[in-house]
C-alpha cells in the first residue's frame, strides 16, 4: 500500500494565521509556524497577533556580545516631512516609547526626534518620564542648532526646576514660591526664621543686594535723639551701641546682614546729628568769646 506523504505544515502541527509571518507560542519547534510571506510582514514572539515587525510579549528582550557594537539603533525620520497635524508629528516621529502604555497611547518613557516638517522649521528631540497618570515629571528638549533646556514637575504639575542655555548663556531656577536651595546642607531653620538658600560654608560674591527698611527715620523732626552722657552710659553698662545684638548673640545666632547695616546706618545718622549740635555749641561759644574780646 501507497504511503501517502502529508504536507509538512500538517506533520509541524502548523496553523495559518492571519497576521504573523512567524510567530510562536507556547515553546518548542513545532509551535515556530510559517504564514503567508505575501500578505504578512510580522514577527511574533508569544503572540500570533504581532502589531509591529517585531512583537515580544510576556518576555524580555536581551542583547549580548563582547565588543562594543553590540547595540539597537533606532531611526528617525529624515528631515521636509509633512504631517496631518501635531498629534500625527507626535506618533510618526516617536523613536523610544517605553512602560506602561498611558492614556495618550505612549509609554511613561518617551524619545521623540522631531524632524523639520510643514509644522515646524527648525528639528526638536524631545526626552521626557512621565507617572502613570500621564502626567509630566520630567523632560528635555533640544532645538537643533538653538537652545536646551530640561524640567522637573510636580505632581499637579508646576515646573519645580528649570534648567536653560543658549549656548552663550545657562539660567537654573526654582519656579514654585516654597522652594529651597541647600549647598552642603539640607537645614533650613535657624531658630525661628526659615531661610530659601542654606549653604554649609563660605559664599563669595563681587556684590551683595540686600532689600531692606532703611534708617532716615533719624532725620525726622519727632526723632528723639539720645544724649551723649545717656549713650556713655549705656555703653558702660552693655559693652555695645544701643540697637545691636551683643557679640554673644551674634555668635549664637549670626549675623543679619540687612538689619545690621541698617542699624548701622541709623548710628552713623545719628553721630551726624551729634556733630551738627557740637559744631553749633563751638560757634555759639566762638561767638560768645569774640564779644567777650571785644567788650574789654
């Protein structure tokens, strides 16, 4: 009897399907199934559905070798693309979408190189993480040939650090009001007072810009000026002008630069007054003498 030979799909245990070239299954040979080359350009690895040339799903991918060109290059568009609108830039030129897929159709890690386009003149890459609730936490983007720049949001999304240069220029701010910068320290309370900048160390500066009340309030007619002999008093008994701290609270507490310099200028002010009486007494008593003279 005739042994009738069977197609070899049909020994493989092969089906036909309708949207893999090649995919497999559960594991082993017979689960790797051919399909039709005419019709089908996809691979799948743990799905007979693949929706890209190449769909692994419930596994990893690795990459291994022992020289430095092991490596995955993903390509970009070329430039004087044309594009239906920006959400249609947005998908065309995404390089990298990565995590879990977010409401916008992309995943939490996303690389989009912007080409030039009838959308945009100038070509833009764009880096961005964002949480699972799709929103923006982090990004970076880079005009060919112009400026970069990245950002960090919070939650509700409010820019919390901005970073940007020009190329000629780098401007870092902290945009949100309650923000803090700490250099060597991350202390921001010194007894009662909460300071923005805390920095564990020395600060050089060719100049210092301190907004502050100002000390003229001497120079007002209701101003009431110590005595001298008052003011000896009190230096007696306190080892310091009135106003200042003592050098023991200074120690312990520091130095108020704007305050101190205020109080300063108050005692400058205040020791012009104080030459302005003595210079009017000596012209009294210049006076008084030169009658005194010229009455003998």
């Amino acid at each position: 009897m005739k042994t009738q030979k069977l197609p070899l799909l049909i020994l493989l245990g092969i089906s036909i399907n309708s949207t893999a070239q090649i995919y497999s299954g559960s594991g082993g040979a017979s689960q790797i199934q051919p399909n039709s080359f005419t019709l089908n350009t996809n691979i799948g690895i743990g799905t007979n559905a693949p929706s890209e040339k190449l769909h692994v799903k419930n596994g990893n991918l690795r990459v291994e070798g022992k020289t430095n060109t092991n490596q995955i290059v993903v390509g970009g568009l070329s430039n004087n693309q044309t594009f239906i609108n920006g959400a249609d830039n947005s998908a065309k030129s995404m390089v990298l979408s990565a995590g879990p897929v977010l409401a916008d159709g992309y995943g939490s890690l996303r690389f989009i190189d912007y080409p030039t386009s009838n959308l945009r003149t100038t070509a833009w890459a764009y880096f961005a993480i964002e949480d699972r609730n799709n929103m923006a936490r982090f990004n970076y983007d880079a005009i060919t040939g112009g400026n970069g720049r990245f950002q960090l949001f919070s939650k509700q999304q409010e820019a919390m650090l901005h970073f940007n240069e020009d190329g000629n220029s780098a401007y870092l701010t902290l945009p949100k009001a309650d923000s803090y910068l700490g250099i060597g320290t991350s202390n921001f309370v010194d007894g009662s007072d909460i300071y923005r900048l805390a920095v564990k160390g020395k600060v050089r500066a060719e100049e210092i810009k301190v907004y502050n009340t100002w000390a003229d309030y001497v120079f007002a007619d209701d101003y009431v000026l110590t005595p001298l002999n008052e003011v000896e008093k009190f230096i007696q008994e306190n080892n310091r002008l009135q106003n200042f701290p003592s050098a023991k609270e200074i120690e312990e507490k520091g130095l108020p630069l704007g305050e101190i310099t205020k109080i300063q200028q108050e005692k400058i002010e205040e020791l012009t007054l104080y030459l302005i009486q003595q210079n009017k007494e000596i012209e009294n008593l210049k006076k008084r003498f030169e009658e005194l003279q010229n009455n003998k």
